[in-house]
C-alpha cells in the first residue's frame, strides 16, 4: 500500500464516494423521500463514511485516524442495516438492496485492511515527526 498525499486518493473513500451518490440518489425517489426520518438517517451515515475517512486523514496521527475509520466502518454497517428498513418499507427493491448492501460492505472491507495496514505499518503520522 501506498502513501497518500490526499485523502482523495485513498480508495476507501473514493468508494464510499460512489456509495454516498447512490445512496442520495435511492433516498430521493418518491416513498422513501417522504419518509423524512430514514432518509435522512441513512444519507447521514453514508456522508459520514467519507466524511470520517477525510477528518480522520487530516489528523494526521496514525492513531486518530484510526479511530475515525473505525467510526466510518461503523457508519457503513450503520447503513446496510438501514437499507434492510428500506427494503422491509418497500422503498428499496430487492436487487437494488442486495447491491446497495454489496457496496456498503465491501467499503467496510477496505475500511479494515487500510486499519489492519495502519496497524501493521508502524507509521505514527506526519504529526509525531520531529
């Protein structure tokens, strides 16, 4: 794995990217954009997998980055289990979820090899160099 100078280029979040559009655009479609409390929820989980992804690089600490990505990891799981309530209301389709859901948990598997590579790499972060 290589070093990243943005946290543009890290490919956790360039997908959780791609699952944030997709989740906006699902949620928009007429039931599920008047079930204001679900689709509100579940955009601000899927926003918070990227948006834990950006902070927690800009922290430049490997420990806190850490933590911000086990917090967007959680956000991920966070949105699959909504995306289940859209299912159940009928809001979602099956073969959309199952894809939806597909997106969301392979986001949450780069989200752990980039914390099992950060764990590993012994690297502390730009903020500890002397």
């Amino acid at each position: 794995m290589s070093t990243f100078q943005r946290f543009e280029d890290i490919e956790a979040w360039r997908q959780a990217r791609v699952l944030c559009a997709e989740i906006y655009r699902v949620s928009g479609r007429e039931a599920f954009a008047n079930d204001f409390a679900l689709r509100d929820q579940i955009r601000r989980s899927s926003a918070s997998i990227m948006s834990n992804i950006a902070e927690g690089f800009e922290r430049s600490g490997t420990v806190e980055f850490m933590q911000f990505l086990a917090i967007a990891k959680g956000s991920a799981g966070e949105v699959r289990s909504q995306l289940y309530i859209a299912l159940d209301q009928g809001y979602v389709e099956q073969e959309n979820c199952v894809r939806l859901v597909g997106l969301a948990f392979d986001t949450a598997k780069m989200i752990a090899g980039l914390m099992k590579y950060l764990r590993k790499s012994g690297v502390k972060g730009t903020k500890y160099k002397p």
